[in-house]
C-alpha cells in the first residue's frame, strides 16, 4: 500500500479531470484516461482514508468468465474482455491469481433447464473452454461435491481485487496523476469566479466542494461512486434514478481442517429473478474458503454489520416507491434471506445441497460486503451496467458510472477503456 495525502492539501487546486470515487472502476479508468491522454491533468477523490475500502475491497474476489450474462449486454461483452484483461495484467504485474475454475452445478432435475440456458449462453458470450459434465464429472472435478450436471468452466479464477485495484492507483500515480483521499464530495457547481491567487481564470469552471469546505476545480468530472452513485449524479444536476440499494452479503468462513472438501469454486444454478448468483463455496488467494454471501437489504448503504443503521439513508430509502415495491413483490425471499442471515445453521443447510458433509461447526461467521443494487422506481432491478451522463452546464461535463454491480471488478479494465471512449466522444479533450 502507499501514501495519498488527505484532502486539505488539495485545497483550490485545478484538474483537468476529477474522478469521484476511488474503487477499482474510478481507478481503472483513471488509469486510462491518463494512458491515452498524458497531457491532462487528473485526480482521483476518494471519501475514505484509503482507497477500495468498499465493494471492491469487500467481494468474492472472482475473476468471472462471462457465463450468465444476456448475449450483447455490457455485461457481458465487458466481463470476457475484462477477465482476458485481467490475466494478463496481472502477469504483467506480479498479482497473484489462480485459475482454480467454476462449477454451477444442478441438484435438482428441475434446475437442469436453466443450467442448459446458461451453459448456452456462456458458449453465445465466447467463453472459453466451457463443459456440460455429467454426476461423474462432477465427483473427478469436486469428490466432496453432489450434482447431477453442472457447467464447469475451467477459465475462471481468483484474485485479491483491493490488491488489483491499488496498483491502477501505482500505475496512475506513477504516471503523473493525483489521488486525494479523505475528500468526501458534497457539492459540484459552476465557478462564478476563478480561484483566488490563480493564473487559470475560469479555465476550470467547475467547483467541487468537500465536506470540509475544501476546494478542487476541474474542467470535467466522471463519479464513480458505487454505494452512492445515485447520490453523486443528482448532485451534479443529472437524474438521480435508477436510485441505489444496498443488499447486505455474509460470508462464512470453512475452517481450514474442512478445506479438503471444496476445490475450486462451486456455484448454485441462480435464480432468474434476482441479479446474484447465489450462496457459492469460493477459495481465496490467500487459502482461507469463503461461503456465501446471501443477500440482505442492509438498513444502510455502508452497513456492514447486521445491526448497522443510518436515519436518513432508511427514512430515504422506504419513501422510495421502487424499494416499497421491491420489498412487497419479494416478501417470502427478503424473509428467508433475512432468517438465513441470522441463523448460521440455515445457511449451512443451503451449503449442504452442494456438499452434505459440511456442519454447522466446520464454519464460523465470516466478513460481510454491500453491493449496491440499482433499481427503478417501478421495483426492477436494473441487471446491466449503466454508463450515463447529463446536460446542461454541468452536466454536459459530467460522466457518471450509475450502475456498476457485480462483475465490475472483472470487468474493470474494459470499463475503463469503454469510459474513455465515451469521454472522448463527449468533452472537448
Ligand atoms: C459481496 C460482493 C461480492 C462480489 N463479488 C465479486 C466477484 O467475485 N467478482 C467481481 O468481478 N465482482 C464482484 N463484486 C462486484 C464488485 O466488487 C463491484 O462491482 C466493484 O467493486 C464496484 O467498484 P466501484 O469502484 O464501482 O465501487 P466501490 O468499490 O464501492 O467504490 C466506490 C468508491 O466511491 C467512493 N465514494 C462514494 N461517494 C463518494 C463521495 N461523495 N466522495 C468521494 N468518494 C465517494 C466510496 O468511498 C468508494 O471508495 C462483488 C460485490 C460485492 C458487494
């Protein structure tokens, strides 16, 4: 990890571009920008002292292949390339990561179908090598592991993305950009005057404002926000829906004498309502074996602990029809996901599909991630990734990243690449 000073120091200072949010997809972009045009000026502002402290320092930590995704979506299309990315650029930089391979495995005759569509889509999305196995299969791949046919994709891996996403941040630093951490956004508006003591006049007309009262000016702006990038667009004068949702995931964690039970990674076949994959069994880069996560609407958007709860984020996020439709729709699944949480041995019950002979005391309570889920005003949950911008003074200079779930981390690199051509089709560069 290296030092980024906290924000004072970036009082009044002026950017060319500022990047808002300082996980792995403010980062990978950043990092482009700055590849492809040297000669501007960035900086990265993160709220938190460090930077991918959020999703991107709290996930599975799986290079995904591109299996579920609907053919041609961003999602898609931007997680086979940013898995091939990712490879490569870990070779390249020494990040460990190991292509311990997937099964999504089907235990009930009735899951078969969907395991067949999905397999199908995979091999629409060009995902390499991807097998239909049979029970036989299954046991030589996972000995421990039931299943009567499974999707095994031999191409997906694992990595440590907080440790990926900090070397974006060498790689962006190195190159000359700037990161301010602790500069928690507040307000954007259009500078009526230039800063005082400056040469630059209005070159970089707008203002950010911290919630310390600290100063930065820039000519453009691209949030990455995450959790709150709803927040940050409806700040910046551009639409505030599709709002943000926090769904609380627990992990479990296999004791070590257990993990000869688990190989590689074993996926359920998901459930085609919801955007999550389902309670997996994933290996760690550093060898610890993570159950999980369920799927709990957390009472706030950072909440990490069961009990966690913000006021005005609650009070926020009942008002909002979309969730109250959400909520009203998916009762029975909100209340079990919630029971499951609570009580160890449900969930482990749920792990017991896949692999019987896990109890109760081979797991304890792991750490626990946020994702933040967009969704519509009409209760859908919005599945692909969402790249938008707005109009008017700041808006026109505004790029937001709105909708970035799940695997935007994969993906990073190649919504990095794709952020910077649509900031060259939209500023003046
Ligand atoms: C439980 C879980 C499991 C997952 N598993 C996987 C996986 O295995 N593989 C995969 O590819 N993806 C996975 N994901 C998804 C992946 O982690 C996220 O899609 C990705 O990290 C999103 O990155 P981000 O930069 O958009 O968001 P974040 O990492 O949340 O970064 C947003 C940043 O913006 C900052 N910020 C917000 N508001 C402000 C403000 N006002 N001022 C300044 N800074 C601000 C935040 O502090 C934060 O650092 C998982 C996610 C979760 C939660």
């Amino acid at each position: 990890d290296f030092f980024f000073p906290p924000a004072s120091a970036a009082a009044h200072w002026s950017y060319d571009v500022a990047i808002v949010g300082g996980g792995i997809v403010g980062l990978a972009s950043a990092r482009e920008l700055l590849q492809r045009h040297p000669k501007l000026t960035y900086v990265v502002l993160e709220k938190e002292n460090e930077l991918a402290f959020h999703q991107s320092g709290h996930n599975s930590g799986v290079i995904h292949s591109g299996i579920y995704y609907t053919p041609g979506s961003l999602k898609a299309k931007l997680c086979v390339r940013g898995a091939n990315l990712s490879y490569d650029y870990c070779d390249k930089k020494g990040i460990p990561y190991k292509k311990c391979g997937k099964l999504i495995v089907a235990v009930e005759q009735e899951e078969i179908p969907r395991l067949k569509v999905l397999y199908e889509r995979g091999l629409q999305n060009n995902v390499k090598d991807l097998k239909l196995i049979d029970k036989k299969g299954i046991q030589e791949r996972e000995p421990y592991c039931r299943g009567l046919m499974a999707v095994d994709s031999p191409n997906t891996g694992i990595v440590d993305w907080r440790r990926v996403a900090l070397s974006y941040a060498k790689d962006f630093c190195d190159a000359g950009g700037t990161v301010q951490t602790q500069f928690e956004v507040t307000d954007f508006h259009m500078a009526k005057e230039s800063p005082e003591g400056s040469k630059d006049g209005l070159k970089y007309p707008i203002t950010i404002v911290s919630s310390k009262g600290t100063e930065v000016r820039c000519s453009y702006v691209l949030t990455c926000g995450g959790l709150y990038s709803d927040r940050l667009s409806e700040k910046s004068g551009c639409s505030r829906v599709p709002r943000i949702v926090p769904f609380r995931g627990d992990y479990l964690v296999l004791k070590p004498e257990k993990h000869y039970l688990v190989k590689g990674n074993i996926y359920p076949v998901p459930d085609p309502r919801f955007p999550f994959l389902g309670v997996h069994f994933t290996p760690r880069i550093d060898g610890s074996m993570w159950l999980g996560p369920n799927a709990v609407l957390a009472l706030r958007r950072e909440g990490y602990n069961l009990f966690d709860f913000k006021m005005d984020e609650f009070i926020d996020a009942v008002s909002f029809n979309g969730l109250q439709k959400l909520v009203l729709a998916n009762l029975v699944f909100g209340l079990t996901e919630t029971y499951r949480g609570l009580f160890i041995s449900a969930q482990v019950k749920q792990l017991q599909r896949y692999i019987p002979e896990i109890t109760v005391n081979d797991v304890i309570r792991g750490p626990s991630g946020v994702r933040a889920q967009a969704l519509n005003p009409d209760g859908s949950l919005v599945d692909d990734f969402v790249f938008d911008g707005g109009f008017g003074a700041i808006g026109s200079r505004v790029l937001h990243v709105r909708n970035a779930p799940s695997p935007a981390a994969t993906s990073s690199l190649a919504i990095g690449e794709m952020i910077a051509d649509e900031a060259e089709k939209k500023f003046t560069f």
